[in-house]
C-alpha cells in the first residue's frame, strides 16, 4: 500500500499554489494603466473624421478621463466624448472641450436655427423659440414628442458660429399611459437594443418618471440606456442611475439573445411602432434568416432612413433591406433646393465644401467633393430632413485625405477592436482583411453588439473607405455566402454606412 503523502509535510509547495489560485482572479482583472487609457483615447480620436482631435487634450486619472482644449463645432465635442466612452478601462468622462466656431452675429444665427426648425420635415409642432447669445443658443417653447425636442437640439448644434445649446423644450404630451405600460415599453426597447440586450437593467416608473439602476459596462452603455428610455412614448424623465462595473467584469449580461424568424419580426415591429419619429402604420416587415426586408410608406424621406436604423438596432438583425418609400406632400422643387442650399451653407461641418444640388419632383441628387465619408453623409442627412424630400441621390465623392497600406489598416483596425470595450474579448476571433481602403470582417463574435461596434470601429478608421461586415454571432448563423455570391441587394448599399441618428451618434 502506498503511504500517502500529506500536504502538510510541503507548506511552501502549497503555500505557493494557494496564493496562484486566490491570485489569478486577480491578474485576469488587473486594471488597465490610466497612460494607456489615454493613448487609446487619443488614438480613437485621432482616426475619428468627425473630430479634429489636433487641439484636443486627453488625461485619465483613475479611469475617469478628461477632455479639453477646442473643436471648431459643436457635434466634435460630443463626438469626441462618445467615442472617449467606448475604450476599454474608461469608467467616465468629463468633457471640458471648448467650441470655437467662426465668428457669426447672434441676429445671423437665430435666423439660421429658426428656418432649419420651421423647414424640418421631422419638427410638426410650432411656436419654438430661439434666441442667441454670444453664439450660446437657447430653445424654448412646447413640442409634442421627445423626439422634435431632441431634432429641435441637433438642428441648432449644427448651424455654423452655435457655441452651445441650451434646450428648454418642454414636452406636452397629447394622451397618457400608465407607469406600468411605458415599463414594459422601455424593458422592451433595453432588451432590443442590440448594445444593451442580456444587461442586467432594472427598469421602474413613477408618475412617466423613469428610473433605470443596475449594472453596465461602461459609460456608454448607460449613456445609450437612457437615450433609450426617452424615446419610449410619454416619457416625461429618466433618472439614469445605473453603475458602470469595472471594465474587467464582462459577466454582467445574464442571457444571449437569438430571435427566430417570428421573434425578429415582432421585435422589429415594436421598435418600429414605439419610435416617436416615425409612423410606421403603413411598414410591412418579412424576415429571413436575419434578412429584414422594409415595405411600404413613410411621411419623409427622413423617416425612411430611421427606419431602417431602428431595423438595424434591433439583436438579431444581420441585414436590412429598406424598400420604402416617401409620400411627401407636394412642395416646388425649387423651394425645397433653396431649404437645401440654405442649410449646408450655414451648417459647422460643410463650410468650405461646394455641394451641387438638384431637384425633380423631390428627388434630391447632390453631387460635389468632401473630405470624408462623414462629410458626405452628413450632407446627405441635412437634404434628408427638409420637407417635401422623397429621395437622396449621393453622388458625392470623397477624396482620400489619407493613403495607407492596405496592411498598416489592417493592424491598425485590429489595434482599435483589442481597445475598445465591447469588441476586446473577441478581437482575436474578428479577421480583418483590407483591399485599396474597403475593409471585409469575418469570423464569429458572441453577442449583437459585437458584431455592430466591430463594423463601426473598421468605419471610424482614418483611411477607411467602405465597410463589409460579415461577421456572424455565435449560434446563429445567417447565409452570408449565398447573399455574397448573389452580389449586392437592391436599393441596399453593400459597403453599408450606418447613420448616427440618436443625439451626437450615442452609436
């Protein structure tokens, strides 16, 4: 018989391998160094076309980081803080950036803010008023949605010399809706959205007072949960109480979602209906293995495209094909390309740029040559939101600022998805190919999210031209090769370009 032998006779044997067992929790949380917080946040910002981060001044202290220094618009501060919010180990951020715009008269700038308002196809309510002071605007009036409050707040942002905006906007609803039913809606709307699905957020509602608490994983997700709530109808507040856990804890979402068929379509269905910016009584939805294919009519052109977004939201959606189409109310064509001109040459980000405009019957073609693919798009929203817009054709060419190889993108993409949050734990299972600029993505990620933010993180690389994301979800496989050798669907652009539609691109 063998004498056993006694861990007791081996105390430093088993010392040692009882301090590797309590420490390796420890080594797999090791906190990420507040000096490489900062450089990712600055490389972020350094790639980002929306943001000219060459006066921005980024310092981390614990996690918290700190943005100052200057933008020369108003939407690249708060661009700028979004994309802070996504790197790994950030738990917070405190936007200190100044924006210096050029010099504009508030008589100048009121007019400005005030047409974009009354030509917006998305604002119906009237009586908003603008006053601007010191190029600081504040709105103030009633609205009947959050939404128009919110279109209302963006529209002022975006006009050339605005400094800030104060957005006094109060919100009379039309009916009400009891606590219970507007829960309900915004557990759904969390549980849809394809960053926060599966998180453990506790939703509660007091007098249209919603209370959102719980646990994230950083300060995106909870900024991107309350935007969520507000949209939910009849919302008056939200109380954002949620914790962000530390950026090492990712066993925070309790469940992974994989719609059916059915289940997507309904989804979709409730996204759609529940978004005050649209009436979607008149959107038909088919659904095929992730394929989500949009029928029917909307009031705008504008409307057209938040659909489509709101598809895109949506766990379980792969693709979106958006067959809808706009019945506008008649407008002259030359009324609608004076609106159009008119907002592009008081608009921050297209100063400079010579933008072509033409209308026939309410489609609108824009042709010219801009900087970016942000610049281009932006373009293409701005002539979206005018009223009497059934269609955008963006003829626009970018001109490549930036020549890379096709391998320093490649390394750089793959450097971008190790640091940002949501894409680090799958980074090594995400390949990444590129050719002349257009970037292809494969492999399988784990969640909704992943898949989303990887797309973005390849879009929001300086030297990026178009984005083919064929990433798959683990567990839930779409045909991606039978639609790939089919070529591009129509009407859907096969190099995608998702537009940022929630407040300054909370995407």
């Amino acid at each position: 018989m063998k004498k056993q032998t006694s861990i007791s006779k081996f105390p430093v044997l088993f010392a040692l391998l009882l301090s590797v067992i309590i420490a390796a929790p420890v080594f797999a949380a090791a906190k990420v160094a507040d000096d490489d917080i900062t450089y990712w946040v600055k490389d972020a910002l350094r790639q980002d076309a929306r943001v000219d981060a060459s006066e921005i001044t980024v310092k981390t202290r614990k996690g918290i980081v700190t943005l100052s220094g200057s933008v020369n618009n108003l939407a690249a501060g708060n661009y700028a803080d979004t994309e802070a919010k996504k790197i790994k180990g950030v738990l917070g951020v405190i936007n200190e950036i100044k924006v210096m715009p050029v010099w504009r008269s508030d008589t100048d700038i009121s007019n400005a803010v005030q047409r974009r308002i009354l030509d917006s196809a998305v604002i119906e309510s009237q009586g908003i008023t603008v006053n601007s002071v010191n190029g600081k605007v504040t709105l103030s009036g009633s609205v009947a949605t959050y939404s128009e409050k919110e279109e209302a707040g963006l529209l002022a942002g975006e006009v050339r010399g605005v400094k800030e905006v104060e957005n006094n906007i109060k919100i009379k609803w039309r009916a009400k809706r009891s606590d219970q039913e507007m829960k309900n809606d915004v557990v759904a709307a969390l549980q849809r959205d394809v960053y926060l699905s599966g998180l453990p957020i506790i939703v509660s509602v007091k007098n249209g007072v919603v209370t959102l608490t719980g646990s994230v994983g950083n300060a995106y997700e909870k900024e991107r949960a309350g935007s969520d709530a507000y949209l939910v109808s009849y919302v008056r507040n939200v109380e954002n109480r949620l914790k962000v856990e530390w950026w090492e804890n990712r066993g925070v979402r309790n469940k992974k979602i994989w719609p059916s068929d059915d289940a997507l379509k309904k989804a979709v269905r409730a996204e759609l209906d529940e978004d005050t910016r649209i009436d979607a009584s008149n959107i038909t939805i088919k659904v095929s293995y992730g394929l989500v294919t949009l029928n029917g009519s909307v009031f705008n052109h504008y409307q057209k495209r938040i659909a489509e977004q709101d598809a895109r939201d949506v766990v379980g959606v792969g693709w979106v094909i958006d067959n809808l189409f706009a019945r506008v109310d008649k407008r002259e064509d030359w009324a609608i390309q004076d609106d159009i001109n008119f907002n592009l040459n008081t608009d921050a980000v297209m100063e400079g740029f010579d933008i072509n405009t033409a209308v026939n019957d309410g489609i609108v073609t824009l042709s010219g040559k801009v900087n970016t693919w942000y610049e281009k798009f932006h373009a293409a929203d701005i002539a979206s939101r005018i009223k009497g817009v059934k269609e955008v054709i963006n003829s626009i060419t970018v001109q490549r600022s930036s020549w890379k190889k096709d391998t320093e993108l490649v390394s750089t993409i793959k450097n971008r998805l190790e640091w940002n949050w949501t894409t680090s734990p799958v980074r090594d299972r995400i390949n990444v190919n590129v050719y002349n600029g257009v970037v292809t993505l494969t492999g399988d990620v784990d969640t909704w999210s992943e898949r989303r933010e990887a797309g973005r993180v390849a879009l929001l690389t300086e030297g990026i031209r178009k984005v083919d994301n064929l990433l798959t979800v683990k567990g839930y496989d779409y045909p991606w090769d039978q639609w790939y050798i089919k070529g591009p669907i129509p009407n859907t652009p096969y190099y995608y370009y998702e537009f940022d539609y929630y407040p300054y691109g909370l995407y």
